[in-house]
C-alpha cells in the first residue's frame, strides 16, 4: 500500500483522439501513448463512451477536475482563447480567491466534451516546492477534486487505502461561487469544505474532497464521466467515484 500513487486521471469520451489533441495545444501537453497525454510529469487518459453522463454542475458528486497548475494565469487564459472549443464554468474569468481561502486565483471551464478542467496559479511567495523546480506556462495536474456528501465518510475510506491529510479548510464567499459557476440567491453564504489528501505513494496529483454545506451538496446524476487510476484497483469510494487499476477500463455507466 505505501506506493499506491495517483498514475493517471480517466476521462470518458465520444471521441478520444479529439480530446487528447485538444489538450496538446491547449496546454502544451506530450502525447503519451493512445489517447493518452502528459502534462508536466502527470498524466490523463482518454477512453471511448459512446454516451458519455452529462456535464454536472460543481456541487454535485458527479462533478470531478483536474487542476493543472499554470505559471501566469494571463499568459494561460490568452493561450487558451485562441485553442477555443472550451465552455467556462467560472462566471467572471480568473477568481482570486481570498487569503482565507488559500489565495490563489482560479479558473474553472470544460473541455471540448464536457469535463471540467481547472487552470490554477499559487499566490507569489506561497508556491510549494514541488512547483518552484518546474518550468514552462502549464507545468503540471496538481490534484483532481471530487464533490462528496460527506466528508468524514470519504475520509475514511481514503484514509483506510494509505491517503494523509495535507490541508483542511472552509472556502466561502461570493468569490468561490462566481469561480464554481454557482448562482445561489446569496453567492456570499457559499461554503464549501475542502480536504487535500496525499497518495501513501506521493504526489502530485493529490486528491481534493469538496463538500459544498451552501449551496448544498447534490447526489449524483447516473453515469460516470471520469475515473482515477491508481496504482492498484479499488474499486469505488463511498459517492461512487471509481478507482481503477494499472491497465482497466472505465466501468460501465454507473447508476449512483
């Protein structure tokens, strides 16, 4: 258990092909085998669905991104403008989030099918090591979040495959809502728990827990758009987030 790391990301898709060469130029990414690309030294994997789920919003536990850390968030936005093919979920571009919050500014949109992405910039004097040594504008999957209905449940059952606890906090604010595409009828009363937990293998990429209290968290729609690799399977964790193996395929649609 002490080398179960994160390897890849999986994403269902139409066409696989299509999306992996979306984040070649999108963002500088390496092919790395079929359908298959590496951004820094992190990966993500694309396999065929002919109906993929539908796209769910940032409060329900269908909702899973990955956070690809950019050097300058302008540089970032301006590159991927002129990719284009993407929809932003973020209602006021790039959001600075408060210090309480961890202050770093943030940008969430979907790619060309539908799954959410996160272009993600640490404030000047707060960058983790890990990212000080690398180089280039789009420098590597810092994490993949999954929205949970609870967080000491998922916590458990991570905690019982070897994950640590990095990092626990409340963001909340208008600032979160506009970044999360969310429209309550108060944007200032959003909160959501975020918990960062560390492979027994290492990281990056890490795993982020969200859990929204308001507006609250949404049970899954049925379908299963991505998955997480893992160094050995697993299988799925309490909201039905899947767990594959070195080598498995996406699970059939899932009802959850």
């Amino acid at each position: 258990m002490t080398t179960l790391r994160i390897a890849a990301i999986v994403r269902a898709a139409r066409d696989p092909a299509a999306l992996a060469r979306f984040h070649v130029e999108a963002f500088q990414a390496r092919e790395a085998g079929e359908a298959a690309v590496a951004i820094g030294q992190e990966r993500i994997e694309f396999v065929r669905a002919d109906a993929p789920a539908a796209s769910a919003p940032s409060n329900s536990v269908a909702f899973q991104h990955a956070a690809i850390i950019v050097s300058d968030m302008a540089r970032a936005i301006a590159h991927l403008a002129r990719v284009g093919g993407w929809q932003a979920i973020s209602l006021d571009g790039p959001e600075h989030l408060p210090e309480a919050s961890g202050g770093a500014t943030a940008f969430k949109f979907r790619d060309p099918q539908g799954h959410p992405l996160e272009l993600l910039e640490f404030p000047r004097g707060s960058v983790p090591p890990v990212w000080q040594a690398r180089d280039g504008l789009f420098q590597g999957i810092d994490h993949s979040a999954i929205t949970v209905l609870d967080t000491d449940a998922s916590l458990r059952f991570y905690e019982a495959l070897g994950f640590t606890v990095l990092s626990r906090q409340r963001n909340q604010g208008a600032e979160q809502a506009r970044m999360d595409g969310l429209t309550p009828a108060d944007p200032a009363a959003t909160v959501v728990e975020v918990t960062g937990l560390r492979p027994p293998g290492g990281a990056p990429p890490h795993l982020e827990l969200l859990c929204y209290r308001t507006p609250a968290t949404l049970p899954a729609v049925p379908g299963l758009r991505s998955a997480l690799r893992l160094s050995a399977p697993h299988g799925a964790d309490p909201d039905g987030h899947a767990l594959v193996g070195p080598g498995a395929r996406l699970p059939p649609v899932a009802q959850r």
